[in-house]
C-alpha cells in the first residue's frame, strides 16, 4: 500500500504528528531505529531526568529538611539501583503508552532505520539484517538530536559520558566534572549533587544559563551554591583524560593562560546537541542542511522538496519536546490542508532543578538590545505565605511589561513549581494581556501562583501588596 504520511522517527516531533495525521484521517506510518518509542525526549531525555529529579529531591528533602518539619529518620540513605530501576520503569510504562496510542489511532509501525530511496520511497533497514521499503505520498523527518562530544574530550561512556550515561550510573559518584552549565548540567548535577556527589560545573560564557534571563542565572546560582555545586564560569575545557576508574580535566581561565587539574570519578559532556541526520539518505532526494546539520525548512516546515517536511531537534530553533510535538500537529494539519500557526516567541522554557525555572517571552537582556521601552516587576517567595509554609522560600517572578501598553512582554521565574506555574503567563500572553490584567485575576490563597500576581502588580504601578 502507498501510506499517505511516513514520520521518520518517534520522539515527541514523530509520534505527535504520526497522532494528529491519523486524526485527519491520513493512512500514516512511523519508522523508529531503536526497539522503543518514544524518542530521546521518553527514553534518555525528558521523562528518565525528571525521574530521577524527583528522587535525588526526595532524598535532599529527607536529609536536609524534615528533621525542620519535625520528622526523624535514622538510617536514611540512597539506594541507587533502586532508583534506576524505578526510573527504568518510568520509562518503560511510558514508552509502551506510545505503543499504545500507535496501535489506538491505527498507525503502522516499522522498526529499523529509515532512509531516503527516492522523495516517496523510504528503505528501513531491519536489525535483522533485511530490508522493507515503504512507499508514500509525503515524509516528515522528525530523527532529532544526539549530544556534541568533541573528539579532544574523548567520550569514552565510562568515565567520559554524555547524558544519555549519567542516567544509568549505579554508585553515587564522589564527585563529577559537568562541562558546560546549560539545562543538562544543571539538571543533572543537581541529581548528584543532591544525592552527595561534589559537583564542578565548567561554563564557557560568564554566567550559566547564558540564553535566559540574567535575574534567573543569578537566583540559580545561588540555590545551586547553597548545594554545594561549584562552578567556575568564564572557564574552559581542554582536555579530558580518562582511565578506567577516574577522569583529569584540565580547566583554562578563558581569558587568560591560568590552568588548573580536577581529578574526578566521571566527566559529563554537556555542551548541547547536534541535529541527527545520519544515513538518512538526504543526497538521494537533494535536501540540504545548515552549518550545524539542521534540516532547512520554510516557514511551512517544508524542505526544499515539495511534500517533504522536518520538525523538532532536527530543525532550527529550541531544542524542547513541547515545541516538537507543537511542529508535529503544525505539519500534519498542514499537510491536511488546514492553517495552523505556531508562536515561538510563545515556547515556554523550563528547567527542572529545585528551586524550578520557567520563562516565556522576552528577557530583559533582549528588551534592551531591541530599544523597547518596559517596566518590570518583580516578587520574591520569601514574602509568600505558602513558600514559607513549604520551606520553599528561594527565588522570584519578574513580569516585563511595555512601558507604554501595559502588554506583558516576558515572565521569568526561578521557584517551586514554577515549571507548572509559567501555564498561566503563557495563556495570557497568547491572548496578549496587560500586567493589570494579570493583577486583576484572583489567585487561590495560599499558592504559589500569588507571586505571579504580585509581580504583575508590581509591574502595572509598583503596587505589590505584600512587599
Ligand atoms: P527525538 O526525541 O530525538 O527523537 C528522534 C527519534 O528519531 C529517535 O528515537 C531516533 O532513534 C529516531 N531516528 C533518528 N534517525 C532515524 C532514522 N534514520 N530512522 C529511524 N529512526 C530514526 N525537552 C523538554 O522540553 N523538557 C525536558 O525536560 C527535557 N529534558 C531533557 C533531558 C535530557 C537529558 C535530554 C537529552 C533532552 C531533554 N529535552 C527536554 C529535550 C527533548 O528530549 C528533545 O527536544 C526532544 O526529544 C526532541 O524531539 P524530536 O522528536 O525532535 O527528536
Ligand atoms: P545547552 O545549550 O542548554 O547548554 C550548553 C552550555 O554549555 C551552554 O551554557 C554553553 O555556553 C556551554 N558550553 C558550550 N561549549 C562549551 C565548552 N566547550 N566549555 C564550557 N562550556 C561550554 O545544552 P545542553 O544542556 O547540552 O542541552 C541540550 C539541549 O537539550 C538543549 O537545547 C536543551 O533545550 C535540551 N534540554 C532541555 C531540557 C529542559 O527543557 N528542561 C532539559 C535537558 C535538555
């Protein structure tokens, strides 16, 4: 049979818009490489981080908080196998929910990796040595992202690791270098950290988190200070030599000769991803890739070639699960013949260490560089009932505003469970509110949510009535 729509991949791009063509009524097929669906974002991405996230938190709140709450535990300590396993199963009951919604919407699945024959004509090729070819009328590339490891740094997946690795180590390290203090760094060293691993974070730029706002990198650092984690920004690294139980980095001021050595268990490599085209086949139908080895698409998401398409880590743009799965229905309600739209301006971004970070729209940094005028709110947590009640006092929202419209233009927020609070500067932004509408919206006490208010009325006419 001739499939109307073939993804190739099945991260939260691939199986997305597989789902949504279904949907539309379009005979769709799915190729996934690896055993699993489900992608980075389900396997060795989003879902493993947050879980073990959410354990290491447990542990710290144990250790460090509850004898405050007036409970006593003797004997507390972690167990690491443990926690991979739960993790393990996280995983698993996720990826075969993805199974599930295939099987739902009536969506082919093939196993084995996708290649370009011809523009509707994809070759998959079997572990098991053989090959099947799918004809179709149109393909999205939906194949995603792996993680950069230079060569100089010698990612050995021992003690040189990536990702992908630090989700699965057994024995809490004594101590871990992270090259680079960008969202995996962080996430990741706060999961050691947490769990009593000594924690080097080596960022090239002045501050982490360089692309957020600066108010964010500030309160980050220092939540992730009071943890122990060290951090030597405006640092680089140039080499990375392993043996079979340890690792030396070898760390250089950046804007200088001074040098210094850190003997570690593992070195992470956390520098970003690279968009993953590998044998696909894109010669054979003449698409071309950018300087970093995205796919290029229009403003329709469609490639050079008519009919063919490409979302998500593969294309330009935030590397994010949430803005794959948006370009995944985009495409396929495209490819329907329907006019959706997509505001990037709009892609919330989060960062799951504790205190959370979650931002929309603009930064002060860009507001700036563009000339626009604004005014800006902020409210700290220590001032809110409900932080102080959690023993969650750390951090603060800070909601921008065009000085002349009162239209928020950015929200930033480093807090508890501001990862679920952003929701609500993301829908009003859509709707395109004024910080006094914010203001104006009654916000269940006590919650965390009333710090969003605040900020808003600190903004409207620094009017904040708890501060
Ligand atoms: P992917 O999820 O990378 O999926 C691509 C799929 O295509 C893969 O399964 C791959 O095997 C398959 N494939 C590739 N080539 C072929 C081929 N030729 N044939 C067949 N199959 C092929 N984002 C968030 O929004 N929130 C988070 O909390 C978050 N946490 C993260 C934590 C970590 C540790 C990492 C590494 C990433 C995290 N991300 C997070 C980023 C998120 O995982 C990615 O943005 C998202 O997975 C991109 O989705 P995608 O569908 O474009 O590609
Ligand atoms: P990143 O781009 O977030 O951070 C990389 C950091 O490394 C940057 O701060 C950069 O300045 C620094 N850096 C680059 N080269 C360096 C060098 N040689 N030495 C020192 N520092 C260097 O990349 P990442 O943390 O690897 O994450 C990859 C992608 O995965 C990101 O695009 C991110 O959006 C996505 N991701 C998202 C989440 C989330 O949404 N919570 C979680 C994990 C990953």
């Amino acid at each position: 049979m001739k499939y109307d729509v073939t993804v190739i991949g099945s991260g939260p791009g691939g199986y997305v818009a597989a789902i949504r063509c279904a949907q539309l009524g379009l005979t769709t097929a799915i190729i996934e490489k690896y055993n699993t669906l489900g992608g980075t974002c389900l396997n060795v991405g989003c879902i493993p981080s947050k879980a073990l996230l959410d354990s290491s938190e447990h542990y710290h709140n144990a250790k460090e908080k509850f004898t405050e709450h007036g409970i006593d535990l003797t004997n507390l300590k972690v167990n690491m196998p443990q926690m991979i396993q739960r993790k393990n199963a996280v995983v698993e009951q996720t990826t075969k929910g993805i199974d599930f919604l295939m099987k739902k919407n009536k969506i082919t699945v093939f196993h084995g990796h996708g290649s370009f024959i011809d523009a509707n004509t994809i070759n998959v090729a079997k572990a098991d040595g053989s090959n099947e070819t799918i004809e179709t009328n149109k393909v999205i590339i939906a194949t995603g992202s792996k993680p950069i490891a230079p060569a100089a740094f010698n990612y050995d997946k021992n003690r040189v690791i990536t990702s992908t690795e630090a989700l699965n180590i057994e024995d809490v390290p004594k101590s871990m270098v992270i090259i680079g203090g960008g969202v995996i760094g962080l996430e990741l060293g706060s999961v050691y950290a947490r769990l009593g691993s000594e924690i080097h974070v080596v960022e090239y730029m002045d501050r982490i988190l360089p692309t957020m706002d600066k108010d964010c990198s500030k309160e980050l650092t220092r939540a992730m200070k009071k943890l122990g984690v060290k951090f030597h920004v405006k640092h680089m690294v140039t080499t990375v030599k392993a043996n079979k139980k340890s690792v030396t980095v070898e760390v250089q001021k950046r804007d200088s000769e001074d040098t210094f050595k850190l003997n570690t268990d593992y070195c992470l490599v956390a520098i970003g991803r690279r968009a993953y085209t590998d044998k696909l086949g894109l010669d054979k139908v003449g698409i071309p890739t950018d300087e970093k080895g995205r796919v290029e698409v229009d403003a329709h998401l469609q490639t050079n070639v008519p009919g063919i398409y490409a979302i998500g880590d593969v294309i330009k743009g935030a590397m994010l699960a949430h803005k794959a799965e948006e370009e995944g229905v985009f495409v396929a309600e495209t490819i329907a013949g329907q006019k959706p739209h997509i505001d990037y301006n709009l892609i919330p971004g989060v960062v799951y260490t504790w205190p959370e970070v979650a931002a929309v729209g603009k930064t002060e940094e860009q507001l700036k560089e563009a000339g626009v005028a604004y005014k800006s709110g902020k409210f700290p947590f220590k001032a809110l009932g409900r932080a102080r009640a959690s023993m969650d006092t750390q951090g603060m929202v800070k909601v921008l505003a065009d000085a002349n419209t009162d239209e928020i233009l950015g929200v930033h927020m480093v807090g508890p469970r501001t990862a679920d609070m952003i929701a609500e500067a993301v829908a009003l932004m859509e709707f395109r509110a004024s910080a006094e509408d914010a203001s104006r919206m009654s916000h269940a006490h006590p919650t965390y949510t009333e710090a969003f208010k605040e900020a808003a009325l600190a903004a409207t006419e620094d009017r904040a009535l708890h501060i």
